[in-house]
C-alpha cells in the first residue's frame, strides 16, 4: 500500500514510483479517481519540471505525520519566508489573491479532500475548489522547501512575459455593452484622475465604441493568456468578481460594491476571497452589501462625478402663443427647431395656438397645444418666449415674457425698441437668416442661443467627496 498518490497535470514521473502512486489528472474523473486511490495522501503536481530536487523525498518524509493538509512548496520561495512545522499559521501566500498557483504545493488527507469535493461548496474551477479546501480545514500543517525562486523578487509558477502596471482596473467581459452605471463610474474615474494617475484598463471583451471612450483616458489592454500581468493595485467589481490567475498582485486589492446586494435574488455569498477593501459607491451599497462577503467592514466612496463641458446640452425650454395665420409665419419656428434636431439639442418647444395647423400635433420637439386663458406659467418656465412673426403692433406676449424675466427671441419689428428689447433680454433674428439659402447664418444664432443657456449650468457635487480615490491610486 503506497501512502501518497499524486495527480501529475502533465508530464510522466518514473522515480519514485515503487513508493508513490503517480495518476494522470482528468478533472471529469477527479472524484472518482481519488475515492479509488491507493494513497494516505493526495498532492497536485503542475509541471514536473519545476519541481525541487528533494521535493518527493520531502514528500514522502512528510507523509509518515499525521495531519489534514500539509504546504510543501516544490519550486518557489513564499515571500521569501520559510514555514517551519511549529508555525501554525497559514503562510502569506493564503492571503494573496494569486494563492491558486500554490494550491499545487499542498498535500491533502483523502478523507478531507474527499469530503470537501462532495460538498456542496466546491467551485466549478479546480484551482479554485482546492483553494477553498485548504480554508475549509481548520488546522493544516505547513511544512516548506528554501528554494530559488525562478523570477528574482517576484513569486509565480509559470515563466511568462510579464506586463507590470501600478494600477489596473480588471473589467473581463462586463463591458460588452455600452451604457451602464460601471461605464460609467469608469470614465469619470478617467477624467478626474486620468490626468494624475496611470490607470490601465484590461479586459476581456468590451464593446468597440466603449474602448474608444476608455481610450481618451486610460491604458487599455486586452488581456492575453500567454502573459502574466503584475499590478500593484488591482481594482474589480463584484459582478466580473472573478480574475484570472495571471493576474497577479503586489500590494493590494480592492472589491468595488456598484449595487444593492440584496436586491438582487441571485446574489450569492463570495466566502473565500480575500479582498484588502470592500468598497462600496455609496453608503447604502456599503451597508447592504454585509453578509454577503467574508469581512465585517466595508468602506464607501462616493462614485466620481466630473463633466466635460463640451459634452453638456442644455435641454431647452420654449414657448411661443399665437393664431394660426400667414403673418405669425408657423415655418420659422420650424427653422430653428431643425437645427436643433440637426445638432442633437434637446429641446422642448410649446406652441399654443387657435387652431392646430397640422395633422399630428408634434413636429420634432414642437408641441402644438390648444391656446388656454392663461399660458403664464409655461411663459415663467421657459429659457425662451419665441415670437417669429411679421408683423406687430404691440406684443403683449413678449411684454409679458419681460416682465416675467424670461428671455426673449424676436424679428426685428418696430414695436420692440419701444419694449426696449436688446441683446440682454435674447436674440433678435433678422428676417432674411429664415430664407434657405441663409440657414448658416440662423445656425450661428442658435449656437449662440445654446452658449447663453450653457453658461447658467454649473456642476454643483462637491469634489470633495471623491477625495478617497486618491488613497486608492498610486502615482
């Protein structure tokens, strides 16, 4: 009766093998294939290649203790620290989010391995259910080999090239899409620290236009399997939650909360990772997200907020009341309501009139509603009264409108230098910028009717808030 068998991923093994019971690893046959094993114990070996030299003598010594679990590391220093058999405590690698590349260092007792992959908290990941395993034991035993590690001050398995970052936002496929609150929160992420700090983006999958928009900010890398990423601050999201294993961290981690766990009825609870910080975008995530995560604390920072000032269209807000006759001439407001369409400014556009002059009471964002008694309010709302029309002899309309203190856009009639209407109190249109062939000139006007509302809008978040992000990115 041999008292170890080991699973090999690859490669074949023939010394030892009067000794050690060595089986090819097929993670369909897993189960099943360790209930038959000869072996006490039972061990992983990744790559033959890397192990130690003594790394099967240690085994077989360490197999005549007694214990649940034991870490015999066959390549690889751990944080150059070396665990004697009196420490107890687990090593640093089990708190490190890269620990399943050592879970090929561990020895398990059958019966405790066995019972674990019958449970029902087994990853569908292999790596990952062995990891889990280790936790699950409650006192293994840890025993480790001073080797030289393959990468001078850095510790992993596989030799891969090696792309090394300060801060790395890992998103997987969450972004094969184009809106959503994570796109969000990333690119004011972007604008109000993209310019300070070197942040990367690696992803998976996202969505073309989405990655032009990451662009302008941040570093984007599509992540390859053939390389190792090294990042001294690496950011997620509970939904993308899991990170591939050549993702690889120096420093610190960072779980970032972008919803209210409760709400979600298939929201489960991530027992076994291991995250520096809980972050949730708000005080209610951070709160609602307990019990779903294995730590009692959980800070929260508000989600950034900057705005481009070119990106910002002022929705506007227009009234104009009228009959329906030639002279009001219905078609200039048309005009400018298609420029506005043109240059996708949103806009709502009130017109009460007598009688509806078309079939279909909506004409763009030009709303024709029935003339009622009193339109004062709407008058009192809107950025613009609007009154395009021939002819005047005094308009009590735009009258009302001054007294109300909302701007007015006018033709050039007589009656209103006795209204003392001038460019403070809006935009005078000459007649002939309505003809066809002067639509730039009316376009010049409504750019300028969209500059004199923008300049009223202000941010009014309180930067403030965001000041927490700092801590998070390093320089």
């Amino acid at each position: 009766m041999k008292n170890i068998t080991s699973f090999l991923l690859k490669d074949e093994l023939e010394d030892f093998k009067n000794i050690i019971e060595f089986k090819k690893f097929n993670q369909d046959t897993l189960l099943e294939d360790i209930i038959n094993a000869e072996g006490k114990y039972i061990n992983f070996i990744k790559d033959v290649d890397y192990t130690a030299d003594d790394y099967f003598k240690t085994l077989i010594e360490r197999s005549t203790l007694e214990f649940d679990v034991c870490f015999i590391n066959y390549t690889i220093e751990v944080d150059g620290k070396t665990v004697s058999t009196e420490q107890l405590e687990a090593p640093e690698i089990q708190k490190k989010p890269y620990a399943g590349d050592y879970i090929w260092c561990y020895m398990w007792r059958k019966e405790k391995l066995i019972e674990f992959l019958k449970s029902e908290d087994q990853s569908n990941d292999f790596v990952d259910s062995l990891f889990q395993a280790v936790n699950y034991i409650e006192k293994p035993l840890y025993h480790h080999i001073p080797s030289e590690p393959i990468i001078k001050d850095f510790i992993y398995v596989d030799e891969k090239e090696e792309v090394r970052r300060k801060n790395v936002i890992y998103v997987g496929t969450y972004c094969n899409g184009q809106f959503n609150g994570y796109i969000t929160w990333l690119n004011n992420l972007g604008r109000c620290f993209g310019d300070d700090y070197k942040i990367t983006i690696l992803y998976d999958k996202i969505y073309e236009p989405t990655r032009e928009v990451f662009e302008k900010h941040f570093e984007t890398i599509k992540r390859e399997e053939n390389k190792n990423y090294i990042c001294d601050r690496l950011s997620v999201t509970y939904s993308t939650y899991y990170y591939p294993k050549n993702i690889l961290v120096m420093d610190e981690n960072y779980m970032f909360i972008h919803g209210n766990m409760t709400d979600y009825k298939s929201a489960r609870k991530y027992k076994y990772d291991n995250y520096t910080k809980y972050i949730g975008v708000s005080k209610i995530s951070a709160k609602k997200a307990e019990g779903f995560f294995p730590t009692d604390h959980f800070d929260y920072i508000l989600n950034p907020i900057k705005l481009d000032r070119s990106e910002i269209k002022p929705h506007l807000k227009f009234v104009s009341a009228m009959r329906n006759d030639p002279i009001k001439k219905i078609g200039r407001i048309h005009r400018i309501s298609e420029i506005l369409d043109e240059e996708v400014i949103p806009y709502t556009w009130n017109v009460f009139i007598d009688t509806l002059p078309f079939e279909s009471p909506v004409y763009g964002g030009v709303v024709y509603r029935r003339s009622v008694q009193n339109p004062l309010s709407y008058v009192e709302d809107a950025d613009y009264y609007v009154q395009l029309s021939d002819s005047e002899a005094y308009c009590y309309s735009v009258a009302e409108a001054l007294s109300l203190n909302t701007k007015v856009i006018v033709t050039p009639l007589e009656c209103y230098d006795e209204l003392k209407v001038d460019e403070t109190q809006g935009f005078i249109i000459p007649f002939e910028y309505f003809d066809p062939e002067n639509k730039e000139k009316l376009r010049e006007v409504v750019h300028k009717i969209v500059e004199d509302k923008d300049k009223e809008m202000h941010n009014k978040l309180d930067p403030s808030m965001f000041e927490g992000y700092k801590e998070i990115f390093i320089k």
